[in-house]
C-alpha cells in the first residue's frame, strides 16, 4: 500500500482535456501537464501505426528534455499518447478545416475504419515502455443533412478522422469492436496497466490520498 506523501511525479505530455478527463476519471492526476509541440506531418510512404508510434515517442522524448530543462523532477514518469484514424493504408488529418472535416466524413460514411492509440511511457530511470491499440469502428453512411449539420456544429476542429466519438458523432457509430477509450484518446485498460507495472501507484487516489 502505498504511504502518504509518497506518489512519485506524473507528467502528461499532452494538452488534450479528453485525455486529462480519462486519466481523472480512474483517479490518475498529473501532477503537470506538458505538452509537446512536434511536426506531426506523415513521413513519405509511412503506415498509420508506424506514424502514431513515432509520435507518441516523440512527444515523450520532447516533454521529458523540456522537464529536465524546466527541473520539474528528475524522477518523473513521463507519459505521452497520440491517436491516428486510418482508412486502409492511409492515415486521416486531424481536422483543422471544414474541407479536411468534409473529405474525413466523405471517406469514413458508410464504411469501416481503424483507430490507432499509442501510448509510450517513461519511467524515472529511464525505461521507454510503448503500447499500440488498435480499434475497428463501421460508420453509418451520412445523410446529407447529418453531413451539414456535423460539419456546422464545429466539433470536427482538431479532431483526427475529423470526427468525436464522444461528442455527436456517437451517433454515427453502427459497430466498436476494441477500446472505446483509446478512440476518445486514451486507452484505461493498457494505460493504467502500463504505469502500474513500472511502479507508479496507480491506486494511489483510490485509497484517499491527495
């Protein structure tokens, strides 16, 4: 059981709140949140898994030279995760205009889609732990007034694939077969997992400590 006083520094290398709420949401609270500001533009030819994973460890390696320089705590977990939406080979923008939105929606209606999560970890002596999830989800074939009115509501900015599983796109979703979690942003499951067995007390909030 862990003592008072004695949970170890978590860093979140993310500014998403969807993946700060999932965190909460089991008791988990980064002790500071950091995010990281990569190019996270597809290498010529690279495949959607090999893309989040890079990012996800680029993100980690990034937050963790900027703790060491901002002396947040040379004994931190680090912890950083990206999501990427994949039709076949192909991996979707995140969303930042209504065309890239429009041609998202116009590939995802009516078919089937993958939803990759990595999730890389550090741990304060260094270790690199890494996890990729991977989820199948059918979308509906769109209206062309369920069309309009996603694309009108805005909630499609910044999301990858140009869509929120969590917002008003739930509706959208015929079949999930995998972890809703990690197409939200953050897989609990392999996450809490993650931490837990490379020390960090994840149980920590459960017990009443602050």
């Amino acid at each position: 059981m862990a003592e008072r006083g004695s949970k170890p520094t978590l860093i979140l290398a993310s500014a998403s709140p969807r993946r700060l709420q999932l965190l909460q949401q089991v008791n988990i609270q980064p002790d500071h949140l950091m995010p990281a500001d990569i190019d996270e533009t597809p290498h010529r030819k690279e495949l959607p898994k090999d893309l989040v994973r890079r990012l996800a460890r680029t993100k980690a390696d990034v937050c963790a030279r900027m703790a060491k320089r901002e002396q947040k705590d040379d004994h931190a977990y680090i912890l950083a995760a990206d999501t990427v939406v994949a039709r076949g080979r192909l991996s979707l923008p995140k969303a930042e205009t209504i065309n890239q939105a429009s041609d998202c929606l116009r590939q995802l209606s009516g078919r089937s889609h993958r939803v990759y999560t990595a999730v890389c970890l550090i741990t304060p002596g260094g270790k690199v732990v890494n996890k990729l999830v991977e989820t199948r989800i059918r979308m509906k074939r769109l209206s062309s007034v369920e069309n309009e009115a996603y694309l009108a509501s805005g909630e499609w900015r910044g999301k990858a694939g140009g869509y929120a599983i969590q917002g008003l796109a739930g509706a959208f979703v015929i079949k999930l077969i995998g972890s809703y979690s990690s197409v939200v942003g953050l897989p609990l499951y392999e996450t809490v997992n993650m931490l837990s067995g490379e020390g960090y007390p994840v149980h920590f909030g459960w017990l009443g400590y602050d």
